[in-house]
C-alpha cells in the first residue's frame, strides 16, 4: 500500500498538470478534451511510474482523440526518447512544430537530438529558431538576445549578429559585452575602426574586462601602431589572467614588434606551454627566425602548418627557409 506522502504527490502531481493544461489555453479543443485530457494524463502517469510503452501508447490515444495538439506531440516525443526511439521522437517534435511553430522547447529538443547525432549544422539551426522564438516572446531578455547574437557569431553570419548587438545597446548602452560582441561582429565584416571604437566602450563601461583590454591591445600590435598604449592593455589583462595562453602569445607578439626578440621568444614559449594554437606556432617560428634559429624556426611553423594547413604564408616561409 502507498503510504499518504506518495498519494499526496500524485495528487499534487495531476493538480500541476491540470493547472499547466488549463493555463495554455491552446493544449486542448474543448470538443474534444475530456477523452484528449484523460489519457494524457494517464500517460503522464505511466511515465511517472517507469512505464514508458504504456505511456507512449496512452498519448497516441489522446492524439486520436484531438490529433491537433501539439501538447501532447511534444510529451510523445519526450517518452520515445527515454525509450531511444529517437525517429518517431524527431516525427512527433516536428509535428509538434507543424502546429506550434512560435514555441521554443521543440526546436531545442530537436536541436539536442541532432547534436547527440553529430548534426551539427541541423542542431545549429533548431537552436537558432528555439532563440529566435524565445525572443520574440521575451523581447526583454537579455540572456536570450546575447545567446542568439552569439549563435550568429559562431556560425559566421555577422550581419545578423551585428543586428541583435546592436539592438541590445539601443535597450541598454551600458551593456559592456554587448559592444565587445559587436566589436567582434565588426571586425569580422573587415569594419577595424568601428570595432576598435565598441572595445574602447567596453574598457570605459568595465575598465578591467580583459577580453576586451587584450583583443584592442593586439589589434594595436597587428597594426604596428599606438603599442605604448597596447602594452598598457595586454599587461592588464595578462595580470588578470596570468595563464591565459592567447594574452601571452599577444605579450610575447608586442615584444617582436618593439624588437625585443629575446623577450618575445621567452613569451611565445610560455604561451605555447599554455595553448596550443598555430598562430602562437607561427608567432614563434617568426621571433627564432629574426634569432637566426633556422631550425627551431622551420620546427614551429610546420607545426603552425599542421595545425591548419590553409596557411599561405606560413608555407612560403618554410619554402624560403629551403632557399638558403
């Protein structure tokens, strides 16, 4: 027998799922609810218990009872994935999606699903549509804006990212790591001096936001101009973060620019200790051949090489080096 404490958390269990049922007022057609609304809530009950078959075959009666409810595809959906049947669950989520298309948990169900399954482009872009929905039903928030923003980033389309950056400084200008995200929106879409003026805002907003101190810092140093300034700003956010690999690696970049070579092999080793990257690589090939250290300088630009073989100008230096 159950004792009082488990029926009263059933009872309470039916009590939340009829308040959640009745508080979306599109879960059931009201012609057809009581035969839809007993048997989802019999399958709800059987997937409390562990009984996933019997639960599945309780929600595909209550869709044949009101076979337009996206409510009831979604809970579907979820007992065919605790059961790993997860091609009938991508059916049932995209049935759900059929009849909901402005709701966000199917399309980050999915997104889910097709990570699990290595779809990453396929995962990439229901995750885009779960944001682009939540963002329309929450226009305020700000997590969810900054996740889509940086979705956009990660899958290269700058354009759109710059739009949603853009977007929340017009809602709060004091949003620091919304101007550093559309610095980086900028400096993608080849716009430096716009990017370089978002990460001034950023440092004056948050003056110790390495991020920002270490990305305007090496564009300084890239460009080979105010490195006064980009000394300032890399050893700023090197002492913050000490063992950050790519601050380092900007440290040890500077030096080489200043024409302090020994110091900046010294930093670039450092840096390649802390983060193996093929930039740091062909920064210190770069450092030892300015050294005369031919060998040691071949060694890491072909380990640059490796790393990422579409690299023209690291393969003509390893070709000149074959010259002498």
């Amino acid at each position: 027998m159950a004792s009082f404490s488990h029926r009263r958390r059933d009872c309470i269990f039916l009590f939340l799922l009829l308040f959640i049922l009745s508080a979306n007022g599109r879960a059931f057609a009201a012609n057809r609810q009581s035969a839809a609304l007993s048997r989802y809530i019999m399958g709800g009950i059987y997937e409390k218990q562990g009984d996933i078959e019997s639960a599945i075959k309780e929600y595909k009666k209550s869709l044949k009872a009101d076979d337009k409810n996206a409510v009831v595809n979604l809970s579907l959906a979820a007992a065919y994935i605790k059961n790993k049947q997860i091609t009938p669950a991508i059916e049932a989520i995209n049935r759900a999606i059929a009849l909901d298309p402005d709701s966000v948990e199917p399309h980050a169900i999915l997104a889910l699903l097709y990570f699990s399954q290595d779809k990453l482009s396929a995962a990439g872009k229901e995750y885009e549509r779960a944001l682009q929905n939540a963002s329309k039903l929450e226009p305020g928030n700000t997590g969810i804006s900054r996740s889509l923003g940086i979705l956009y980033l990660q899958q290269k389309d700058f354009k759109s990212a710059e739009q949603v950056f853009r977007s929340m400084i017009a809602a709060a200008g004091s949003d620091f790591e919304a101007h550093f995200y559309l610095a980086n929106a900028l400096d993608e879409q080849d716009r430096r001096e716009e990017a370089v003026k978002e990460l001034k805002a950023v440092i004056s907003l948050n003056p110790d936001y390495h991020q920002a101190l270490n990305y305007l810092g090496y564009v300084y140093v890239e460009e080979n101009r105010n490195l006064a300034e980009a000394e300032k700003l890399i050893k700023k956010a090197v002492e913050i973060q000490p063992d950050n690999g790519a601050y380092v690696d900007s440290l040890g970049w500077l030096y080489f620019r200043q024409g302090k070579i020994k110091e900046a092999v010294k930093s670039l080793e450092k840096a390649a200790q802390l983060l193996e990257d093929p930039v740091i690589y062909d920064h210190l090939g770069d450092a030892e051949y300015k050294l005369m250290d031919l060998s040691a300088a071949r060694e890491n630009w072909e380990k640059s090489l490796k790393m990422d073989p579409e690299q023209p100008e690291v393969r003509k230096k390893i070709e000149s080096l074959s010259k002498k």
